[in-house]
C-alpha cells in the first residue's frame, strides 16, 4: 500500500479546516436527513460485495441517516486525504489502515470516537489492537480486519521435490530455509517472494525477533537498528544468495506477480499477504493443490498488526451518526463478510468465530484466523513520520539489499541517517 507523506503541508491547514468545518451550515442535513459520504478501499470483489450490502442493509433500516458509498484506493488514499483535509472535502467515514492516519490524528483532523463507540466493540477488540489507533487516551478509529503475512504451498510439488509438508501450530524460520533449499531442484525454486514493496513484511515480521526499528513516538520518534532489526532481511538475502533457493526474479515482483508461475510449478511455496488466498482460490487451476502452512516464528511468531481502519473527519457535525455505522459495520456477521471476501483476520473474536463456521477452516482459514492471537502493535504506527521515511528512504534501501547492492551495514546506515533527513 503506497503512501506519500505530505503531513507538513497539513500543518498550517489542520488549524484553518477545522475552523472553516465548524462554520457556516450543516452540508450533511438536508429535510431531515443526514447523508454521510464513506470512502472504502475495498478492491476484491466479494468485499465490494459485502461492503455495499451493509451499506444498503444499514440504509433500509436507517432513513434518516444515509450512508453514500464512494470508491478509493489504496495506491491513492494517503496523497488524497492530504488534498481532502487541507481542502475541507473529505468524506465523513474514512477507510485506511492505522499506519497512515496517526499522523492525521495528531494533526487533529480526525475525530475522537470513543464516547461513540458500542461497548461490545469495546470488549471484542483486544487492547493490543485498539491501542495501535489510541493516543493520548483518544480512540481514532475502529480497528476491522488485519493482514498477516503466511506461506503457501503447492503441496503436490513439495511431495513431488521430497519435501514433508510441515505441520503444527508455528513453523521456524530455519525450517522455511531448509524445506525451500530442498525443494530447489530440477528447475523449481523453493521459495518465491514478491517484494518489490519490502518494507510492510519486513516490519512486521521483524517482530518475529522483537525487532521494532524505532523508540520513542510521534515527531519525537528515533530509529534503532540492530541484530533483531535486521534477522528478517538477513535471512531473506541468505536464501536468495547463498542457499539460491528463492527465485530473484520474485524479489523485483509485487505479491501477485507471482502467482501465475506459482501455478506452473515454478515455486514450491511462496510468502505473501493473507488475502492472496481470496486470488489463487478464483485463479489457480482446479488440479492446483495448496494450503497455508503454519505460522512463521523465531523468537516469537510476532506480528504488527496494522489493521485496517474506520475513522471520522472532525469537521463533520455528525460523528456520533457516523459511528453508528461503524458500530453497525463492526457487527460480527459484517465483519466476517468483508474479511471472508478479502482473506484477512477480523480483529474481533465474533467475527472470526463467523468465518470460522462459514468456512469450516478448509482452504488454509484455520491457519489465517490462528495468526490473530500473534498480532500485536508495533512502534512504527505511532510514529508521525513513518509513511515518508518508509517511501524515501526504507524501501529504497530494503531493495538495493534484497537486489544484493549493498551491504548489511549499508543497509543499517541508511536506515538510520535516512530518519535524521526525513524527520525534520
């Protein structure tokens, strides 16, 4: 998910757009109704599917408060919601993730949802999660669904290579790089990883070792990049160069890239967001068997969870109306529909319970829905300037070391001096 960081050009502006949002007449009242515009990412089918159904469902029964649905991206939010706040035109409900919109929090353009939120959103959102949208005791956003980072495998070929498919509740990282080495052979590679967008996996599978890059939050935040920090794209780096069983093509890939010579048996297994298995599900051939193997873990099998987000524009004059929707949206069977179209973790235990059931656990649900109990906040999502850091200098430099340009400690220089140009 691309991002650009524009906060300070927000500076000036938060002051003056909220001022100007107070002002003047409702825009949202008209005979009697409130209209809300909701800005969702949904880009999968099913999910735009779901989502539009509980925005029908919730208009049927609430006609005095209507929900107009309007469609965005993800490649695009960050830059628009920067163009929206500082133009005072941003939608009253608004879909992110809790990575980008701290900074906008604290800018002061989002609003404060905790005395709106239901109680049993309250309880079935773990503390852990909730946190990654509180600051300073405010609750910005309702957490939805989350995105963890799995291994799929072509069982068939794994068998065929002499590879065991492994089993149980986690799977080290050590067994990844030996059951890929093995199976690289006769034209297969062990492993395929689409990381032409490295940063996401590598920070939250850092966590795996208790790596967290930064101390500290907000503007006041400072980079710290040591042995833990860098055992993920050491390890990636060590079985593209040394055991030579990731294929180095996929480096250069995005998550999907990959996928058509997954098929073709090109790759043994493959890393990947969760929510590819809502693709290959439609996509892979019906002689293609596949499952989510267990969960990765080195010293833990730590994840961030970044989840994705419901907020609303402090400027609206309706934000308890606004988040009753929310409420409504984070209703167990809700939740459970757009995570089922989009093949992530519900953050509520209702929810999961919902896609369980549905499911049966079949197709690698078991193996997704198990990785909730690992994720976990991470220091990158309170820091004010992560998204530019993570564009201009991060990912820049996770692609010269996975592409093997530099060094280890070149990468760990830029890391750090990078943090002192962009944190200004």
């Amino acid at each position: 998910m691309k991002r650009r960081a524009l906060m300070g050009a927000l500076a000036g502006a938060a002051v003056s757009g909220l001022v100007a949002g107070c002002g003047g007449g409702d825009a949202e009242l008209r005979n009697g109704v409130v209209t809300l515009s909701f800005q969702s990412l949904a880009y999968q089918k099913p999910t735009i599917t779901a989502v539009k159904k509980i925005v029908s469902d919730w208009n049927k029964a609430n006609p005095k408060i209507q929900v107009t649905y309007q469609q965005g991206s993800w490649d695009a939010v960050h830059d628009q919601l920067v163009t929206q706040f500082a133009g005072g035109t941003a939608p009253t409900i608004i879909h992110d993730e809790a990575a980008d919109i701290a900074g906008f929090a604290q800018q002061g353009f989002l609003a404060d949802l905790g005395p709106y939120l239901s109680p049993d959103v309250k309880a079935n959102v773990p503390k852990g999660i909730l946190d990654t949208v509180t600051t300073d005791g405010k609750t910005y956003a309702a957490p939805t669904l989350l995105q963890s980072y799995v291994v799929f495998a072509n069982t068939d070929l794994l068998q065929k290579q002499g590879v065991t498919v492994p089993t149980g509740g986690t799977m080290s990282w050590e067994t990844l790089a030996a059951a890929a080495k093995q199976a690289t052979k006769g034209g297969v590679y062990g492993l395929g990883w689409g990381l032409k967008q490295p940063t996401a996996a590598v920070m939250s599978l850092a966590l795996n070792f208790g790596g967290k890059f930064f101390t500290g939050a907000g503007q006041d935040a400072k980079v710290s990049v040591g042995d833990a920090e860098t055992q993920v794209p050491k390890r990636i780096h060590d079985m593209a160069y040394v055991d030579k069983s990731i294929a180095l093509t996929t480096l250069t890939q995005s998550g999907t890239d990959i996928l058509p010579d997954f098929y073709a048996g090109k790759y043994a297994m493959i890393v990947a967001g969760s929510y590819v298995a809502q693709q290959i599900t439609e996509e892979a051939p019906k002689t293609f068997h596949w499952q989510v193997l267990p969960g990765l873990a080195g010293t833990s099998p730590n994840q961030a969870a970044d989840p994705q987000t419901l907020s609303v524009s402090a400027t609206s004059k309706h934000i308890p109306e606004a988040t009753q929707f929310i409420n409504y949206f984070m209703k167990a069977q809700n939740l459970a529909a757009v995570g089922q179209g989009d093949w992530l973790i519900p953050t509520t235990g209702p929810a999961r319970d919902a896609i369980s059931q549905a499911t049966g656990g079949k197709s690698g649900w078991s193996q997704t829905l198990a990785g909730a109990t690992s994720m976990t906040d991470a220091p990158f999502q309170s820091v004010t300037n992560y998204p530019r850091w993570k564009d201009q200098i991060a990912t820049p430099a996770f692609q010269q070391y996975l592409g093997n340009k530099i060094t280890l400690d070149q990468l760990t220089g830029q890391l750090t001096k990078g943090w002192s140009q962009v944190n200004q």
